[in-house]
C-alpha cells in the first residue's frame, strides 16, 4: 500500500533530523577540540603570554570573582590599590589561561606552593608547568608542558645603583661585560642580565635563594654597539634555555624566559586569544 506523502514527510522529519542534529553536536566537539590543540603549548613549545594589566575597574570587579579566598585575602593586604590591581589582573588571567587549556573553569583550578613560593598546580592534575613575572603594567606568563620554566620582566628605568648591583649580584664576567658598555645603554644592558638571571633562578624554583653570583649568563647581555646592544639570541646554561623576549607590546620593559632542556621555541601571546 502506497503511505501518503504527509506520511513519508513525518517518517523523514523523525529519522533524519536527529541524524542530522547528532552530526552537528559531533561537529562542535571535533572544532572545540582543535581549538584547545591550537591553544595548548606541546613539546619544546613555551606560550609566553603577555598581559597588560591597566584595566577598568569593572574588569577588575569580574577578574576578582574567580579568584580562591587565600588570592583575595593576599590581595587585600597590598597598601596601595594600584598594587592590589596588578595581582588581581595577573592571577585572573594565569587562572584563564591555564582553564582554557585544561578545559576547566577558572575557579576550580587549585594552586600548590613549594618552599620556596613558587606556586603550582595542584588540581586538576597535569602536566602543565608555568611561572608568573610582574613590573610596571605589564605581567609574563610562562606556560608549557612537562618541563620547568622561569619568567622574569622589568620595566626599564634609570633610578638604580646598577654598578653597586652588579658587584653584589653578578659573576666576574658579568661584571666585566657590563663594564665595556657606555652609560645610558649599560641600564638596558644590566637589566637584561638581571632578567636572565631572575628568569633562570625562577625556573629551577629556589628564587634568590639560590645565589645569583652562582652560574653565568653574560651572553645574555649582549655586545655593546652603536644605541645600545640588543640580544635575542638564546643560549643554554648547566642544561636550560635562557631566551631574551622580545615584542613590540613590551616596549619599555626587559624579559627573559628560562627553561628546562634544549631546541625550545617560544610562541608569544595575548589573552585575547584565549576562547570564550
Ligand atoms: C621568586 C622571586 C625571585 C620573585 O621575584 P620578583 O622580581 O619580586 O617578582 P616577580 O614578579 O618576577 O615574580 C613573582 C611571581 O613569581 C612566582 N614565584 C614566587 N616564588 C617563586 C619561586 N621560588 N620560584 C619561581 N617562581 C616563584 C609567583 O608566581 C609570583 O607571583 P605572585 O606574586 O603573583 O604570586 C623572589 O621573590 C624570591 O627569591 N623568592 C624566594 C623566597 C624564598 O626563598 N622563600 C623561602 C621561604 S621564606
């Protein structure tokens, strides 16, 4: 017996559709899922995200809701608000990033500390490694995989006892290099020095602790030339990275990234980035 066109137009409504809606939702997790692959730094990769950290106060307001109680109460503790922002803003966009590539809510991410402060994550449980610098407006966030990282920022100025620092601070070759460099550009030159250094003892975890005067990172510096010396170059100390950050959203600061093992590459960020 021949069904009716109606018939058969229902039959296809209820067989189809579903299929069709099924497809889609399949769809959707196959693109989300290339999205986090996008995101996620793997293998030698390092996201070095960059966050600037003059906000509105109504971003402030909604970067404080995903912050855990013992982040709110050290935030209350700062003695001026400009100080308190900056935390709030850095740890705010530190929860964000590590969410996105965890697939968690902000909120729900546990920080652990060592011994020496160098926070970690406790939950959920991952391989993921970070470390967190802030100067000025700007904060680094260091992200990867499996293996240490150390991140240190400066914002340039020309107000600190560099040569009585570096005698403190630096090794003889160190010293040595900064010497050869003229004034104004050995300010520059010290603090790329220095962010070598902080990024490096950051990395390995122990923070001044460990003795700054310890192990070397002239190349670090650069060479002294016409304007100034500027290095990008990486080169490895006792088995780690060290890397110079550059970008044009960090003019007027230094940066340095330390990180465990060789042929590492760095992808530079913004949280604008980040989905959702
Ligand atoms: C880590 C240290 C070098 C930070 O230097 P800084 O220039 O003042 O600050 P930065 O902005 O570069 O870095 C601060 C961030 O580093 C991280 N950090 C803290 N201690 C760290 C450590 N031991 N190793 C790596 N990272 C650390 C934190 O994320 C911190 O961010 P937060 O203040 O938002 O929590 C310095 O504070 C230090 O040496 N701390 C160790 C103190 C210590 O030995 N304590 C022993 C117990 S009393």
């Amino acid at each position: 017996m021949r069904r009716s066109l109606r018939a058969r137009s229902r039959d296809f409504v209820l067989e189809w559709i579903p299929a069709g809606l099924e497809l889609l939702v399949r769809l959707r997790f196959i693109l989300i899922d290339n999205e986090s692959m996008r995101l996620a730094p793997k293998g030698e990769v390092v996201d070095i995200w960059i966050v600037d950290l003059s906000v509105a106060e109504q971003t402030l307001q909604r970067a404080q809701t995903v912050l855990s109680e013992d982040e709110l109460q050290r935030s209350r503790r700062f003695r001026f608000p400009v100080d308190c922002r900056r935390f709030v803003m850095a740890r705010a966009n530190l929860r964000r990033i590590l969410a996105s590539y965890l697939h968690v809510a902000a909120q729900t991410l546990v920080f652990d500390y060592s011994e020496y402060g160098k926070p970690t994550l406790s939950r959920p449980p991952s391989q993921m490694r970070f470390n967190v610098s802030r100067s000025g407006e700007r904060a680094l966030i260091a992200c990867t995989q499996g293996r240490e990282v150390g991140v240190d920022i400066e914002k340039e100025r020309q107000d600190i006892e560099i040569d009585d620092l570096a005698k403190r601070f630096f090794s003889a070759p160190e010293n040595a290099k900064l010497q050869a460099f003229p004034l104004p550009d050995r300010y520059q030159a010290f603090l790329r020095c220095w962010t070598c250094k902080e990024a490096f003892v950051k990395a390995v975890g122990r923070g001044l602790s460990l003795g700054l005067d310890k192990f070397d990172v002239s190349l670090g510096i650069g060479e002294p030339g016409s304007g100034g010396a500027t290095s990008t170059e990486k080169f490895s100390v006792d088995g780690w990275s060290l890397t110079p950050i550059v970008s044009n959203t960090l003019e007027g600061y230094i940066s340095a990234a330390a990180v465990e093992g060789a042929g590492i590459e760095l992808r530079v960020r913004t949280p604008d980035e980040i989905p959702g």
